[in-house]
C-alpha cells in the first residue's frame, strides 16, 4: 500500500462535497415547479432524469475507470457536474434546467461509482473505513449546506440561483487540483461481463438486497422532494419556509450517520436495521395524518434518523453475502441508487391522482413497508451478526 498523504486525499474529499449537490435536487425542483407552473408528476420527473443515470452508467463506469483510471474518472465526473451548475447561472429555461439536470445526473452516477476506489488507493488498508466516512461526511455537508444556500438566494437576493455560480467555481477547482494531482493507482482487477454482473441478480439474496437500495434512496429522494410540499400543503407556509425541510432531514441524516458508526461497533447491524426501519416507518404513517408544522417537522427529522444507516447495512451485507464478487455486487448495489428516478415520479404521479402530498407519502410508507421485508431476509439464520 502506498504511503498515505494529505495532499492526495485533500481534493478527493473535495470531489466528496461536489457529489453533495445531487441533494439539493429537492428545493431546486420545487423552485422550478413554481417558477413555470409544473405538475408533481413533471416536477418529480426531474428527479427521474437525474438518478436515471445511476442505472445507465454505474456498470460502464467501472469499465472506463479501468481504461483512464481513477482519478481522471473523478475528475471528469466532477466537471460534468461544473457544467450542470453553471448552466443555470447564464440561462434559466425549462431546456436549460432539464439539461442542468441531466449532467448532474450523469456526473454523479460517475462519481459514486469511481471516488470509493480512488479513496482506496490512498488511504492504507487498515483506515479505509475512516477514510471513506469522512468522505461520507463532507459529503453530507454539501447535502446540508447547499439547499440552504439556495433558499438564502431567494431571501436575500431574490433570486434563488445566485448560489449556482459559487457551486461551479468548487466544482472546478476541485476538477482541476485532481487533474493534476499525482496519486499512484493499484492495477485494475480483471473486468465482468455485463451478463455476469446481472446474473447476480438470480441470486434471491441479493436480488431483495438490491430492490432495498432502490427504495431505500426512493425514500431519500422522495423525502427531499416531498417534505416541502407536504409543509405548504398542510401548514400553509411558503416555499421558502418550507424549504428547510430538506435541509433539516439531512442534519438528522448526517448526526445520526456518524451515532450509528459508534453503536454498529456494539449492536449487531440486524438489530440496529430492523430499529433503524421500524422508526421509519412510524414516522411516515404519523405523515400520512398529522398536519401541525412542527409534528411534520418532527416526523422528517426522524425519517432522516432512520433512513441514515440503512445504504451502508444493506451494501455491506451484499458484500458479505458473496465475498468472492465484491466488485460485482459494488456494480449492482450502486445501480439500486436509480431508485431515486423511479420512486419520486410514482409520488408525483399519485400526488396529482390524490390531489394532496398524501398520495406520495403513501408510497414513501410502502418503500418503509418493504425495508422492514428486507430486514428479515437479509439475515434468514438467527444468531447472525452481519458476519
């Protein structure tokens, strides 16, 4: 293993925070439903076009890495992401927004497939963990921050975009210092087939595991963009109250991120899963009734609690499941992140049959529903501790 350095790790982290801003999909969307007078199902479907790309390009994205390399992966992963945040800052139109969102969509699904790797060929084997957590947490910096830079444009400046041109600049930054940076990468390991990688999918095990991931971030997504809604529907605040929604669901996310790596280092993960789920899922059945802002508020902040752990149980137990196809499973278990397209549109879809946010909780309950399904069959013998 090479010697570790700051200074190699220092702009990897730096892309962590760029992967951030796939989060502020939520408040952005929202911002975009009111400005042109969108449906839910077509504000949703912004949400489609970006984790789209999480399908299409987790698998080719692996094959390309091994072709360029890590690192030139990450760094054209983050400038993708540079164009989908200047876009909006020179031309504001609904063909400038989709596209907006498609390259965040596309660098994005880039990003998380490649940066983990790259984080590999630099921190020593023994503190890769702590390496990828604190990657993990810059990251969820970015989630927290950007959509409250977001709704400070629009209070301060009254325009909602005037964080946009800042977010270019990190990302550019971050492109360029990667670029050239000299970080000694490990010889790639002998690619899949693209048939072998989905053969996995035969395998019940990991076929449930990765329809957990695909709800899982369907939750996450589904909350970011519907937790707004649900505020000026029921409370009766406008968007730019309500929109700190998103960003207090990813507070709770991230505290309790960093509390479940301490009580994972005690607690079996199977407990700590099926609390993890059950707190979820009360949480979004008291949504499908309350209607006080400070209950809602309160039932986010406890989906964001629950909701924070369940991606790394699950994927970490994939990998258990079969040691021998870590990188395959890797490929699958990244791919479920396009669950955060496919959810979201069926919340718009039956917000809209509904006439109320209440159609799109329910689909957030069922995604919970189906969690709590997986937490009885990832562990089928009792007694397992997440060997």
């Amino acid at each position: 293993m090479k010697n570790f350095k700051l200074s190699n790790l220092a702009p990897v982290l730096m892309a962590f925070f760029v992967m951030g801003y796939v989060d502020m999909i939520g408040i952005s969307a929202n911002y975009v439903k009111a400005d042109f007078g969108l449906s839910d199902t077509m504000t949703n479907l912004f949400g489609s076009l970006l984790f789209f790309w999480f399908l299409a390009l987790s698998l080719p994205t692996g094959i390309v890495m091994n072709k360029i390399g890590r690192r030139r992966t990450v760094a054209f992963s983050v400038a993708a992401t540079t164009l989908a945040m200047a876009i909006p800052a020179v031309e504001y139109s609904m063909a400038a927004m989709t596209l907006s969102f498609i390259l965040l969509g596309m660098g994005n699904a880039a990003l998380q497939v490649s940066i983990n790797p790259l984080v590999a060929d630099i921190i020593p084997a023994g503190k890769l963990a702590s390496g990828i957590t604190l990657g993990q947490f810059v990251k969820s910096v970015a989630s927290f921050a950007a959509p409250i830079a977001l709704l400070y444009g629009a209070s301060a400046c009254g325009n909602w975009r005037m964080a946009y041109p800042a977010f270019a600049a990190i990302s550019l930054i971050a492109a360029i210092w990667l670029w050239i940076s000299r970080i000694e990468e490990s010889a790639p390991a002998k690619n899949s087939s693209f048939s072998e990688c989905f053969a996995l999918l035969r395998r019940a095990a990991i076929a449930v595991m990765f329809c957990g991931i695909l709800v899982h971030v369907g939750i996450d997504v589904g909350v970011n963009i519907t937790a707004p809604k649900i505020l000026i529907d029921r409370a009766g605040m406008d968007l730019g109250e309500a929109g700190y929604a998103t960003s207090l669901y990813f507070f709770f996310k991230t505290a309790s991120a960093f509390a479940g790596a301490a009580i994972l280092a005690k607690v079996s993960p199977q407990k700590f899963f099926a609390a993890s789920v059950a707190l979820v899922i009360a949480s979004c059945a008291a949504l499908l009734f309350l209607s006080g802002k400070e209950a809602i508020f309160a039932c986010i902040a406890l989906v964001g609690i629950g909701n924070a752990n369940v991606f790394s149980v699950i994927f970490s137990r994939a990998m258990q499941t079969m040691p021998d196809r870590k990188n395959e499973i890797s490929g699958l278990m990244v791919m479920g992140i396009s669950g955060g397209g496919i959810f979201p549109l069926l919340m718009g879809v039956c917000s809209d049959a509904a006439g109320s946010q209440t159609g799109a909780i329910a689909v957030i309950l069922a995604c919970a529903l189906y969690l709590g399904f997986v937490a009885f069959k990832m562990w089928p013998q009792k007694g397992v501790q997440g060997e």
